[in-house]
C-alpha cells in the first residue's frame, strides 16, 4: 500500500516542485522533503539545509503534530536515515532543539547567505 500511494503522490508532487522552482529561480525558496536522501532527490536543490533536534523531542513532536503515538513516530522513523546521516549529508544544518530565538537567529543568518549567493 505505502510504495502504490508513493508511485501516484511522489510524482505529483515532485511535478509540483519543479513547476515551482522553475517560477521563482531568482528567490530563496525552501521544500520540506522528510525523504530528501532516501529518494535522492538532493540533486534538485542547490542547498541542503537539515533541520534538527534531539531525537526524543524530534518524535514527541512529530507525534503531537501528526495524532499519532510516539511509538508510532518511532516506527515511521525508522523508514528514513539516521538523524546523524542526515547531518552529515546536508549543506547546513540548524539545532531546533533549544531556544526558540536561537533557532530563529540560525534560520535568519542562513536565508541572508543564501540571498547573498543569489546576488552573486
């Protein structure tokens, strides 16, 4: 069931996010992608920015955010890389697991480099 609502939702949206991008190439705009790396679709980014905090906080979140049980975050969880992985992968990486203004500031210092690389 999960790789049949992959094979008709995947390429919809991936239509959608070129369609997207396509129009706004002289912008910084941001995907959100939880399967990114394990569908290897980071060739179509120019960055790679992983967002992350400590993995317990990362799947209560997940869970309240979704109504669904922690254990159950856990389980669609394992279905991706590491935390780790992903760090290691990514371009940048910002901590989401403190200060909410400390998350900001990182955000905020990251969005000015990237507007400066489309100033070129």
């Amino acid at each position: 069931p999960l790789r049949r609502l992959e094979s008709v939702l995947h390429p919809r949206v991936l239509s959608r996010l070129q369609s997207f991008a396509a129009g706004h190439a002289d912008a910084v705009a941001v995907a959100e992608v939880p399967l990114l790396f394990e569908k290897k679709l980071e060739g179509m980014f120019a960055a790679v920015v992983c967002v992350h905090c400590p993995e317990e906080a990362g799947l209560e979140r997940y869970a309240r955010a979704r109504s669904v049980s922690v254990e159950e975050a856990r389980r669609r969880a394992a279905w991706q890389l590491s935390r780790e992985t992903k760090k290691q992968w990514a371009d940048h990486c910002i901590d989401n697991g403190g200060d909410p203004d400390e998350t900001r500031r990182q955000v905020e210092a990251l969005f000015r480099e990237f507007q400066a690389q489309l100033k070129g």
